[in-house]
C-alpha cells in the first residue's frame, strides 16, 4: 500500500515538474518572441536601379518603368566569399584570408502585358554592346548603381545592400508554347557587378 502511494505520489511530482518546464520554456518563447519582434520574411523586399549610369547619362532603361520593383519575382540577395591560402608558422598550419569574391546576382522579372521590363534590358544590353556595329560600349556609360532592401512586416527597410557598377551580362531565353494557356512569363536576368556593401544604418 505504501509503495503505491508513493508511486501515485512520484508520478504526480514529475508531471507537476513537467508542466512547469512547459510554462517555462513557453515563458522563453514569449520573451524570444517579444525580443526580435518575429522572424523575417523572404516575400517583402524592394529594388532600385541608379537614376544615371557612370558617365553621368540618365538611365531611362528603368526610370520609364516606375512599377519595375513590383515587378520583380525572384531577387538573390547576394553573398560573399573569402579567399583563403594557406601558411605555416613553427609547424603549425592555419588559413589566412587574402582576398573576396562575390558570387552572382540575378533577379527574375514578370513581364507585363507590353514586354516593357524585356525591352528595358534590351536597351539595356544594347548600351553594353550595339549588336548593329559589334562594338561594345564604354564601361562607365552602361554601370550603375543598384541597391536592394529588406523590408519587415510593416514594410519599412531592415537590410539594405548597395551592388556598385552592375550591368546585365545574361538574359534568359522565353519560352513561347500554345499549349500553355495563360502561362506567366518571366525573365532571368543574371547581373555582373564590382562589389557589394551593407548598410548597418537605414534612416528613412
């Protein structure tokens, strides 16, 4: 009868243990949860091409087009990779960073009703390289500057990280097929560029 009750009554001291881990660890995820204001999101986000290119020549391959940003589907915020060499010091082998490379960047548009976004980067494109003369264009009049921001749930930017003298180097082909009844079309444009920086402090 003993051993019973006492079975009875270390049963109900674990499961009283128990739920105190449970309000405690629920306690934790409130306090985390109040502490970074929710996790980020990958569907809010904006981008901006520079108003003029190197040279000082507008850029109306965008600016013509206010609406581009919405139309942009698929950005890859891009990355960063550290170059490292080996050494040796008294026997002891480490890894030292001697330069960067950035890995690339590319953007998938929507294409609206008129292929106004495709004829942009057609002129675009053009600038790098006249197809008509096969001469290609002097690099500062086909750079410029873009930036890309992270945007939170209120819509207001987190993260923002500017690419310096970006041009497009690739368009995807589009694929035209009856069969596909109103089937989107999109276009992939990969992006070469000098550098990319953060900036830590946004104030808008």
């Amino acid at each position: 009868m003993y051993s019973s009750i006492k079975y009875i009554y270390i049963n109900q001291k674990n499961h009283f243990n128990e739920l105190n881990d449970i309000n405690t660890n629920m306690a934790n995820v409130d306090a985390f949860k109040s502490k970074i204001l929710g996790l980020a999101v990958t569907n809010r986000y904006e981008i901006a091409f520079g108003e003029t290119f190197l040279d000082g020549s507008p850029n109306n391959c965008f600016f013509k087009i206010p609406y581009y940003t919405m139309l942009a589907k698929d950005v890859t915020l891009p990355g960063l990779n550290l170059s490292i060499t080996p050494i040796t010091i008294w026997n002891l082998k480490r890894e030292n960073v001697n330069g960067a490379t950035y890995n690339p960047l590319s953007i998938t548009f929507h294409c609206d009703h008129t292929l106004e976004i495709r004829k942009a980067f057609d002129q675009w494109l053009g600038i790098c390289f006249d197809m008509k003369t096969r001469t290609a264009g002097f690099y500062d009049s086909y750079v410029c500057d873009m930036s890309i921001s992270v945007l939170n749930r209120n819509n207001k930017p987190v993260y923002k990280a500017i690419i310096s003298q970006i041009f497009p180097q690739d368009i995807s082909d589009s694929n035209l097929n009856y069969e596909n009844y109103d089937h989107l079309m999109d276009i992939t444009v990969q992006f070469e560029y000098l550098r990319w920086e953060p900036i830590s402090e946004i104030n808008w």
